[in-house]
C-alpha cells in the first residue's frame, strides 16, 4: 500500500513598529544574517545577490539539510518560499507584509507535508505548537531589529 502523506498549516501574526519597506527587505536568506544570530545558508542561485523571484538556497536546521526555493516574491507585500527537506517532508512558507498605521502587519503561513514516515514529525511539530516559540522568537528578532539595527543576541534574550 502507498504511503499516505500527513499535512498540517498553521498561521502566525504579529505587528511591527516599522513600514513594509523596512520589513519586508528582511525576509531575504542574505539579510537575515543581520538579524538572526546563528542564521547560515547556502545561495544556489540569485541573479541580484538577494532573495528575488526564483532564488534557491540551501540550509540546514533540525529537520535536515533542506533545498529553498522563492516560488513567489512581491515586493513590500508578499514572499513566498517552497522548501523540500528529502526523504522527509515538503513545505511551504508564504509571508505576507501589509502597511498598518504606525507600523506593519506581518502574516505567516507555514504548510508541512510529510513524503514518508519520517516526515511526520515534522507535521506532528507544527500541529502541537512545537513551532510557536520559535516564531515568537523570530517575532522578537525582527522587532529588535528593526527598531535598533542591531541583532537581538543570545545573551540578550
């Protein structure tokens, strides 16, 4: 019998005290750098040096070594990444950045799906809330950094 896939989508908001302009830049494999102590990558391919529609790099976190691909990128609004860890499970992450008065709205949206069993746990982390406390984490990094410029170190959390 053919292996049955598991998904599972959870979603994430939050507000920034800065425009989409200054946000949305961020959301790049380069410039994460500046902001996410520990952040290591791989670019494959980028025309402009940055994420931009089509980019792939590689990274490596606790689920394995994973290929990302930009499958969508609007500017100041929306980047979208499709992200394939094999032998294990696919995902795909959409962003969404939207002007707020004062500030901005950022969206998330993270879908996983297993490829085989061991995938699942994967689907199982974000179905538990295994992955709350690192956005909210993320959510801190981002927000310290774009009200400072400067990343939000280990030290300091």
């Amino acid at each position: 019998m053919p292996y049955r896939s598991r998904r599972a989508t959870r979603t994430w908001a939050h507000r920034l005290a800065a425009p989409p302009s200054q946000v949305f830049p961020l959301l790049c494999p380069v410039r994460e750098y500046d902001w996410i102590e520990g952040w290591e990558c791989e670019m494959v391919f980028t025309d402009s040096g940055v994420a931009e529609d089509g980019c792939v790099f590689t990274r490596t976190d606790d689920t394995g070594p994973a290929v990302w691909t930009v499958s969508r990128y609007e500017p100041d609004e929306r980047i979208e990444f499709v992200i394939v860890t094999p032998g294990s499970h696919v995902q795909r992450l959409d962003i969404a950045v939207e002007a707020e008065p004062g500030g901005s709205r950022v969206h998330w949206r993270r879908t996983i799906t297993s490829l085989d069993p061991a995938g699942e746990a994967a689907v199982a982390a974000l179905e538990d809330g295994s992955w709350d406390a690192a956005m909210a984490m993320l959510e801190r990094m981002l927000a310290h950094y774009c009200a400072t410029g400067e990343m939000l170190r280990l030290s300091d959390r």
